[in-house]
C-alpha cells in the first residue's frame, strides 16, 4: 500500500496510508493529489502537504467561518481569499443574509474539490450569492474599490504560491477593503511546529490594526497539535462580546455546526501560556 509522507515541518513527518489515488496532476501552480484514506476519507494535498480532508474539515472551516461573523454580529458581505475547495463558502452560505465573493488564483482546485470532493462544498458552488472570481488575490485587494465586513484569508502555509499572502503589504491592502468594523481572519498554520510564521503575522498585522491575537482549534490531520487563526480588527469589542450575546446571534442564525457553539468561541481565545510567550518574547 501507498504511503503518503508529509514533511511539511523539518523533523516532524504525517504518514497516511493512501487506500486509493483518486486524482493526481501538477497544475502550472501546484502539484494536487486527492486520495482515499480509511481514516480521514477523502484527502487533498497540494505540493506533499495536507490541505483538507473529508472527516475533519468541519472543525477548520467551521471555526474560520462562526468566529468572525458572530463576533461581528451585522456580516452581510463576506471575501474569502483562497479556499479552492468552498469549505469556507459553504459555512457562509449557513447564513441567509450574507453575500460572499471568492477569489482563488487556481480554477483546477475548485473543479477538483466539486468532482471529487463535493461534500465539502456542499453545494456552495451553485448558490447564486458566491460571486466565484479566478484571479490572482494580492491583486484583487490592489485593484477593488468594494468593501466586506468579513475577509477570512483561506491560505496554504507561507511557501509557494501562498507565501504573498502573507506579507505587510497584503495585510495593508486586505484592511483597505474592510468596512467600518471589519475583520480580517488568516490562517496562521500550528503554533508548536511555525512559531516564526505565528510571529511574523503577529507583529505584521499589529502594525495595521487595533485589536490583534490568535484563537485555536484541533484539527487532527494538521500535524504539531492545535492550528491557529489569526484575528484582527480595529474594533476592540468584537472580542469582548458576552457568552449570552453569542448564544442570542446563534440562535438567531439557525445555522447547524459540529464543532462551533458559543464557548468554543469564546474558550479559542484563550491561549496557552507557551503560546502567550511566544508573541511577547523579544528577538
């Protein structure tokens, strides 16, 4: 049997048995494979490194999603940057009153993840308030003059295509299409194995914005233990609103979660004390 061997992280390997290869092909951006798993089902990695699975996207997608536009609590547009396989589009789609634009720089994931990988998506593709752009997503926050209460930046890890998506730069120009009160979400990869990238993004974001930090959430096919979001806003309060006002905007969504309720909201923000040290420690 196939093994596929993950080595991300210098020293630290994720090794899947591949039951099935169900698709390869190196894109002009990106090597992609989807394979069966018993475990995880249905896998998607892109350049040797897990992107997403079937059994434990709902955890990722569903805190990247819940967290901001809950906190906010008045998201009516939304902008993910990335997120080929429509995860993140498909919590969003949860709300009736959000319309959500889209813009990935590689139209074969998004084909492959709605063939091979549809329930990931579920049908998020189809809904008529997914405005889908193929482009370049530095430029696109460069060129729009529209606004998004909510921008939730769907990245692969900081090599590669994605590592653009990463500097002061792209920050600067995301925070320019914010409304009044936005928040800007990223993924900020596995604090234990990346504290230089936790880091960089910490202080590159808090030269921009009032109110930045971190919240958490286990995501067992991301190797070295909880993964990271980045959270930032020039609106303090975001952070600060009360379990029962969480419980009332919930309710209020109708929305269905596996993971997300309103503590787990509100205990992610809470970070480890190792983690804690790491965005204080002087260089």
């Amino acid at each position: 049997m196939e093994l596929f061997d993950e080595g991300l992280h210098s020293g630290v390997n994720l090794a899947l048995n591949v039951e099935k290869v169900v698709y390869r092909e190196k894109t002009d951006l990106q090597d992609l494979m989807i394979f069966e798993n018993s475990q995880f089902g249905r896998v998607m990695s892109l350049d040797g490194a897990v992107q997403t699975t079937e059994k434990d996207e709902f955890i990722y997608h569903e805190m990247f999603v819940h967290v901001p536009v809950l906190a906010h609590g008045k998201v009516s547009r939304a902008l993910i940057i990335g997120g080929g396989d429509g995860g993140a589009a498909r919590q969003l789609m949860k709300y009736k009153n959000i319309a959500v634009t889209m813009v990935d720089i590689d139209r074969t994931v998004v084909e492959l993840s709605k063939k091979y990988m549809p329930s990931v998506s579920g049908g998020a593709f189809d809904d008529p308030r997914l405005n889908l752009i193929i482009a370049d997503g530095c430029k696109f926050v460069q060129e729009t003059d529209e606004k998004w209460d909510v921008i939730i930046i769907d990245s692969t890890d900081p090599h590669g295509p994605g590592e653009v998506l990463y500097t002061q730069e792209f920050y600067a120009d995301c925070k320019g299409c914010l409304s009044s009160g936005g928040i800007i979400i990223t993924q900020n990869g596995v604090p234990f194995v990346q504290e230089s990238e936790l880091r960089t993004s910490y202080d590159r974001l808090s030269n921009l914005f009032k109110d930045v930090s971190f919240y958490l959430a286990a995501i067992p096919s991301y190797v070295g233990g909880v993964m990271a979001y980045g959270w930032a806003t020039d609106e303090q309060d975001h952070r600060k609103v009360s379990l029962s006002r969480l419980v009332e905007r919930y309710v209020e969504a109708g929305i269905a979660t596996d993971y997300y309720t309103p503590e787990v909201h509100l205990a992610a923000f809470a970070l480890p004390l190792h983690i804690q040290k790491m965005l204080t420690r002087e260089d």
